[in-house]
C-alpha cells in the first residue's frame, strides 16, 4: 500500500499552485511532474500522450522500480491525466472519474505477483502556475477510492473472499517548488477523512475478520531540500548533499477496529482510538528528530473465552520524542530521548484477576522519563547491513554523556522521583557511567504490605527486603518515604547513600 499511496499522491493529486504571469506547455508540466519522482532505481513514464488543440492527454501513467539487492522488478501503472492550458498561462490538470491501477513484481527466480484495483474519484483537480525554475501546484480532490482489489497472480483460493476499500475524502493541498541543483520545496495538505477497510472470509473453515482504521481532520506542512542524485545513496550521504526534511502533522479523531469470528463463533475485538494526535519528523546535519503525543486514548479488548465485556486501557496523554545524531563529525553532538505517560488508567476487570478485594492502589499510573547527553557519531551507521550496525565492536557511535533530566513514576501507590547525570568513560571491561542519581520515593511499605496481603510476595522477603532499604535508605520526610543517592565511580565502584555496595 505504501508504494500505491506514494505514486498515486503525486500523479492523480498532483500537489498544488497559485496562478503565475508567466506561461507553461502542458509538455512542460507532464516533464516536471515525471522529473520529481524519477530516480536510477525509481522510473516514472507518461504513455499514450497525445494533443488536441490546447489540451495534452496522456492515458495512464507507468511507474518500474527496481528492488533492493537486485531482488526484482515493480511495475505500477494507474490511469492518465488531461493538460489543459488556459489563456491566464496556467495548466489545469483533470483525471478520469474511474481509471484502473495494476501493480506487478517480478522476481529473477521467476515468481510473480500482480494485484489490480480501481480507483474512483470526483472532481480531482490541480492548477498549475509559475515557471519551470519557480513552479506552484494546488490541487483538491473531494473524493476518491481505491477498491476491488484483486489478486491476479497467484490467485485467491475460491474458498476465500477478500473486500477491501481505501477512501480520502475532502482533500485540498498546495505546493512550491523551486529547481536548482538541489530543489527546495514547501507543501501543505488538509484531508477531512482518511479511511481503510478490510473484509476477509474464509467460508470453508467459517472464519473471518475485518479490519477498519479511520482517521479525520488531517492537517500537514512540511519543506525541506532534495539532492536528486544522492536518493541511492545512504540517508546520511543524502544529509551531507544537502538534503533536509521538516513535516509536522496534527490529525483528529482516530479509531483502529480489529474484528472476527472463529468457527467456534466466539467473536473477538480489539480496538483502538484517540482524540487527537500530532506529530514532527525532521532531518538534516543534527540528525533524524521526531516527537508525537496522542491525546484521549482508549484501548478495548473484547474476548469471550477471558472475558465477559471488553476490557479498556485509557492513556488521557502519550508523548514520546527522539533526537539522534547520524552524521559521522569530530564533536559531540547532542541526542535525546523521552517518553510521558500520563494518566493510565487499567480496567478494573484486570485488576480483579489478581486483586479481587482491592488491596492495591488502583489510580491513575504515571510514566515520564526525560534522557539526553552528546556523542560522537564515528561513522555512518545507516549505509551498511544491519547486523554490522549491531555489532558493538564496531558501534557506529562514542557516547560522552548521559542526562537524567527527570524520572517519574506512579504506580499502584508508589511514587519514584529523581534527577541524575553521568559521563561515559571508557574502562578495559567496556563503557562506564561516572556521575550520580538521586530519587526520592514513597509508598513501598504499604505496596509491599499489600502484595503479601493477596499473596504475590512472601512474608519472608518482604522482610528482607524492608531489611536492605533500612540499611541503605536515606529517611524522607514522611513514615513511608526515602531517598536514595546513587554515585558510580572511574574505578567500577558503586556507592549508595554514602555506602560503597561494589
């Protein structure tokens, strides 16, 4: 589907323009349309063009990529555009109502693969204005759908039937584009409806799912610059062209539904959904950096032979971001990581599984860890195989530092608290931490008190454990609190709260 949605975006929405006084060829436009997306391994060709008076037809548009590690052969082809060019010097560009789509692998060993559909679409339009060196596209497409899929080659058993449709509804995007050695472009798109829908039966064993995602109110801006003649090449040899990327996103209503029966006819479901998200990606010479949160989620589970309703799992906030540096410099350059779970909140159906008098606390549970520090980034990790990138031997990197910003964790009454820093030294047994981290917790006595309560922890190690924090626990404020100060040592040593322990 990513391959479909990636050559369908840019030839049958073809992102947008405003009007220009400079004038454009319909041939003009076809060429700058097929230029953007063609590379050594990527060709995009126009077939059966033809022109009548001031339009431009072409009948369907050829898409052959070449697969990695010379595996084989794509072909996509969908259907065709018409050029019209208009007296203000602009291109207004129109698609067929319905036009098929075919997509065909072909393997050296001779397997092949083919699946066709149909698209359907109203009122898809772009216009497109400006100059070849400083050209613009705005498009809408109110509708359009891709359905009656079918798998040609190897064909689809007769037992089994399969109903799949992909829908975008209310779409209107615009894009600028700027030509030169490395091509500069700034977009932004807005699509009201997203959907995908999957029906399979298996009519013979009496099975069958369906499978629904819907996501609405969609907005994106993104910009950035393209080394055309490094897209081959390693994303960090891409970087170091001249390449950047910038895309943020926010969307609206979410829902993932997963459903079936067994022949058993015991229904199962899960499902997901939130009430708005968004996201960022961005690349370039500090590295690949991407954040998202997702607001309102709730995840339901619904399966008879454990339970008798659907359980739920709801996440008011989940946040999660990521800055890592991937281009080999003689500096330090700085990463991040960071994940916030506010709010979690467990049915009570699960709970019961296991705390059926409802010893624990059942509140809300809280995750926030907040991580960064520098590096040296000694070589291209990303252009060679993955096992090698695995091999610590030869990591690709040369951490410095590592920064506790902030620990937060609430969980069945116990609260976790603390800060910390560390420098990364090197030692004959590997890297090693060299620095300090300080947390103050509270509730482990009435956790604990609980735990042997519904038996999940022996009386007798609970007392040994209460043993160990008298010993090396800092007292707090309140009858159920301590700290802890943990400090490591150049020399391999662990200390804690003053105590050494290694």
């Amino acid at each position: 589907m990513n391959l479909t949605r990636t050559l369908i975006a840019p030839l049958l929405l073809a992102l947008a323009a405003k009007p220009a006084l400079a004038e454009l060829t319909a041939e003009q436009v076809l060429e700058h349309q097929l230029s953007q997306y063609s590379t050594p391994e990527f060709t995009v060709r126009a077939g059966g063009k033809r022109r009548s008076g001031n339009v431009l037809t072409v009948d369907r548009f050829l898409a052959e990529v070449a697969l990695p590690d010379q595996e084989g052969t794509l072909l996509v082809a969908v259907g065709g555009a018409s050029l019209a060019e208009r007296n203000d010097g602009t291109i207004l560009v129109t698609y067929p109502p319905q036009s098929p789509l075919t997509v065909q692998a072909f393997a050296p060993d001779g397997e092949a693969f083919a699946l066709a559909a149909t698209i359907t679409q109203s009122g898809a339009q772009t216009i497109v204005s400006g100059t070849l060196d400083e050209i613009r596209y705005e498009s809408v497409a109110p509708s359009l759908t891709i359905e009656d899929f079918r798998m040609t080659e190897p064909g689809v058993p007769g037992d089994v039937s399969i109903d799949a449709l992909i829908k975008l509804l209310g779409y209107e995007g615009s894009s600028d584009i700027i030509e030169g050695e490395i091509r500069d472009f700034r977009s932004e798109d807005a699509l009201d409806s997203f959907q995908v829908h999957v029906d399979v039966s298996d009519h013979v064993a009496e099975e069958s799912f369906s499978l629904k995602f819907e996501i609405a109110d969609i907005s994106a801006q993104s910009s950035g610059s393209i080394a055309w003649q490094s897209l081959g090449n390693s994303l960090v040899t891409w970087i170091l062209d001249g390449s950047t990327f910038d895309l943020s996103a926010s969307f609206g209503h979410a829902r993932y539904l997963l459903s079936g029966d067994d022949p058993d006819e015991e229904p199962f479901e899960i499902s997901s959904e939130s009430s708005s998200s968004d996201m960022f990606i961005k690349i370039d010479r500090n590295g690949i950096g991407y954040g998202g949160t997702s607001r309102g989620s709730v995840l339901s589970v619904l399966a008879l032979e454990l339970f008798d309703s659907p359980m739920e799992v709801r996440l008011p906030e989940v946040s999660a971001r990521i800055l890592l540096p991937i281009v080999p410099h003689d500096e330090p350059q700085d990463f991040a990581a960071g994940i916030a779970v506010q709010g979690l909140e467990i049915d009570q159906m699960l709970w019961s599984t296991f705390d059926a008098e409802g010893v624990l606390d059942r509140g809300p549970a809280t995750l926030v860890l907040d991580t960064g520090g520098e590096a040296i980034v000694l070589r291209d990790g990303l252009g060679g195989d993955f096992s090698e990138f695995m091999n610590m031997d030869h990591a690709p990197v040369d951490v410095h530092s590592l920064d506790l910003n902030e620990i937060r964790i609430k969980l069945a009454g116990v609260e976790v608290t603390g800060d910390g820093a560390f420098a990364i030294v090197t030692r004959p047994e590997g890297p090693w931490p060299v620095g300090s981290v300080d947390l103050t917790v509270t509730g482990v006595d009435r956790l604990l008190d609980g735990l042997v309560k519904i038996g999940f922890v022996p009386d007798l190690q609970a007392l040994a454990f209460r043993g160990m924090l008298e010993a090396l626990a800092r007292p707090g404020d309140g009858p159920d609190d301590f700290g802890l100060t943990i400090e490591t040592g150049e020399v391999g040593s662990v200390v804690v709260n003053g105590q050494r322990i290694r």
